[in-house]
C-alpha cells in the first residue's frame, strides 16, 4: 500500500532536481503521475518511470504561461480522469547584484517562481475542487523567508512571496477541501546547486560543494528524493491536518546561532 494510492498528481519542475525526487517518490507511492517542465527532457524522464512500471505522463509546460498550465491540467484530467494532488515545485535561481542586475533577471524570477505557481494553481485547483479535495504543495526555499545571501535578491523575495502565497490560499481553499503546504529546502544536490557552485568556485565546483555541506549540521546537502518523501507525506492524507505550514527541510543549516562557535 502506497500513501498515494489511487491519487492523480501534477508535478512542475518535473524533469530533473527536486522535481524528478518528488515524481519518483508520488509514483512510488502509488500515484499517478503527471510529470511537468519547460524542456523536452521531461518527456524522456516520463519514459523512463514507465519502463520502471510507473504511470507516467509527460508533458511540456512552461510555468510563466497560464496557457500552457491550463493544457497541463486539462492534459492531466483526460489522461487519468481527476485530479488529487499538485505539486508546485518548477523554479529557478540565478544569481545578481542588485546594485547593477537588470530589471529582465529580476522579472524572469517574478515570472517563473511567483506567477509560475499562481497560473498553475489557478489552472489546476478548479480540478481538484471537481474531485472533492485535495492537497497542493509548494517549493519555496529557507532563503528568502528565513536566510539569505548576497546575489539572491530576486530569488529571496520571489521565494518568501511563496510562503505568503501559501498560507493566502490555504485558507481560501479550505472550505473546498484542498490543504495547502509548502516545504522550504537548504541545500540539496541538484543541477541548479551544482551550476551555483560552479559559479562560485569554477576551478574547483565540488569544493563550494564541501564548503555548503560543511555548514550544514547534519554535514551533508539534501537529496531531492527527501524532499519527496516529505512532499509525499504533505499531500497525502497523513497530513490530513495540515494546512498552511511551511515545513523546513535543511538538515539543519538555518539552525546555527553563528557558522563557527561551538565547532
Ligand atoms: N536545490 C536546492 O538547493 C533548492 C533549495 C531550495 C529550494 N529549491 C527550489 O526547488 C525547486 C527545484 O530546484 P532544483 O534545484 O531541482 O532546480 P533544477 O534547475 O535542478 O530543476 C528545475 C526544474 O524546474 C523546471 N523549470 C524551470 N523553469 C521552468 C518553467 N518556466 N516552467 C516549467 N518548468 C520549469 C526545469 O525544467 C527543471 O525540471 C525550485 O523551485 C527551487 O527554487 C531548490
């Protein structure tokens, strides 16, 4: 028995990093899965899971078009017949300064992390309200509502708008059924921390990589397949009580009163 048996769920950011950790996981559960990104990578990924046994769909959609989301749930609702569970996890980050960063980076984050969600929760929810309840969960980050460091300004406050987003829809969606959660990950090993490190370091990547696992207490980065697990758990009906919560999941990298007493 699966946590997600007999549930339809729509992934973002589906084709690699967290998202590819959080489909895996929702299939392993029992699901079935509804694997999205922007690229055409997603659809190979969705192929591999199907040689596996699972059942996936693949499907294209770049988040910042409401029309493309609205083809993703409608793709989804066909393909399985309802939708349970969505599972807002496509982002990105690119570092700037604010001082001299262009008003394009600062809106390719708005676009992707902020309104990305948006559309595709407006375009999704209405399917889960058909199916009697649900469970959205959202990746926002520990940066922005909890931590920062410099060049994350764009990225920081698209991520901390998530939180509010959350906790905003939660409430409004609780009379329809529909919990909403999201979980704010540290460090975990992705493409994406793996392009920052090599942006910080070129000469040596993996030592930014040791540097981050080094300030992080349990002394390693994250899995994307932890962050499924616990996706998992957020939307299925274990968690039947939650709603609204940010759940942190970082090894404990935000809880050090400073990076280097007590070592
Ligand atoms: N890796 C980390 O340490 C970390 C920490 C906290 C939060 N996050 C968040 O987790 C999420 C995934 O991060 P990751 O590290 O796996 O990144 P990644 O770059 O490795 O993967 C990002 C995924 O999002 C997809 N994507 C990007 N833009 C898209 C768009 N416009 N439409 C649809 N899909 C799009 C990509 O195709 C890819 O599948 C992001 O929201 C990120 O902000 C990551």
């Amino acid at each position: 028995m699966g946590r997600l048996d007999g549930k339809v769920a729509v992934v973002t950011g589906a084709s690699k990093g967290i998202g590819s950790g959080i489909a895996t996981v929702f299939a392993q559960e029992g699901a079935k899965v509804v694997a999205a990104a922007r690229g055409e990578e997603v659809l190979g990924f969705a192929a591999k899971l199907r040689e596996a046994g699972f059942d996936v769909t693949g499907v294209r959609c770049d988040v910042s078009s409401y029309d493309d989301c609205a083809r993703m749930a409608e793709t989804a609702e066909e393909a399985y017949g309802h939708v349970d569970i969505l599972d807002c996890n496509a982002g990105i980050c690119v570092l700037d300064d604010f001082l001299t960063g262009s008003d394009t980076w600062r809106d390719s984050h708005i676009d992707i992390n902020i309104k990305g969600v948006w559309n595709a929760c407006k375009a999704v929810a209405p399917f889960i309200v058909k199916a009697g309840g649900g469970a959205i969960v959202i990746t926002s980050s520990v940066t922005g509502d909890m931590v920062a460091d410099p060049g994350e300004v764009a990225y920081a406050t698209t991520k901390a708008a998530l939180v509010g987003f959350t906790k905003a829809l939660a409430r409004e969606l609780a009379p329809k059924n529909i919990r909403v959660n999201c979980i704010c990950p540290g460090y975990v090993r992705t493409p994406l921390v793996e392009g920052m490190a090599k942006q910080s370091d070129p000469d040596d990547p993996e030592r930014a990589i040791r540097a981050i696992a080094s300030a992080v207490p349990l002394g390693r980065l994250g899995t994307p397949e932890e962050c499924g697990k616990l996706c998992a758990f957020l939307a299925s009906d274990d968690a039947s009580y939650l709603t609204g919560i940010q759940a942190v999941i970082d090894g404990g990298s935000t809880l050090p009163e400073t990076t280097s007493m007590g070592q």
